[in-house]
C-alpha cells in the first residue's frame, strides 16, 4: 500500500498532488497539520472511479480521472488529491 501525505495548505488552488493507480490498488492518504490535530472529511468527486474511507484509504473502482477533497470541520476545502485509475 501506497501511504501519501497531504498538508493542510491556506490556498489550497496553489497546490496540486496527483496520485496514479490501477483498478482495486489502494492507497493511504494522510492529513497533517503539523500538530497531529488535523480532522477532515474526505470526499471523493467520482465514486465510480475511486472511493475514499473516513481514515484515508482510497480504492481505485474504475478508469478515469477523479479529486478527493479534505475538508474541515466548517466545509471549508483544505487540500484536494488527483487521482487517476488506470485499467
């Protein structure tokens, strides 16, 4: 398993990450924010593509392009992840 970091960041637009994967491979992502405080959703924008689990374990479903979004505890986006499922 493929274990990837994401950091809380203030402009989340400036900042891309992008993570490749072939169907029903895995990964881990991680929220940090230098303080081991860090709570977020994660959400995945295409489920048909990858799915994302509440700890961070992402499942690639399908071929395609898709974004998982952390957000905090007010909605607010504060990191986002490409992901691209390969068949």
């Amino acid at each position: 398993m493929l274990n990837l970091f994401i950091f809380w960041w203030f402009k989340t637009d400036d900042y891309r990450l992008a993570v490749d994967l072939k169907v029903d491979k895995i990964c881990r992502l991680t929220l940090d924010d230098y303080t081991n405080t860090a709570t977020a959703t994660l959400t995945s924008m295409d489920p048909s593509v990858a799915t994302v689990s509440s700890s961070g374990k992402v499942k690639a479903a399908g071929a395609g392009l898709t974004v998982i979004t952390a957000s905090d505890v007010d909605g607010k986006k504060v990191g986002q992840v490409y992901v691209r499922v390969r068949a």
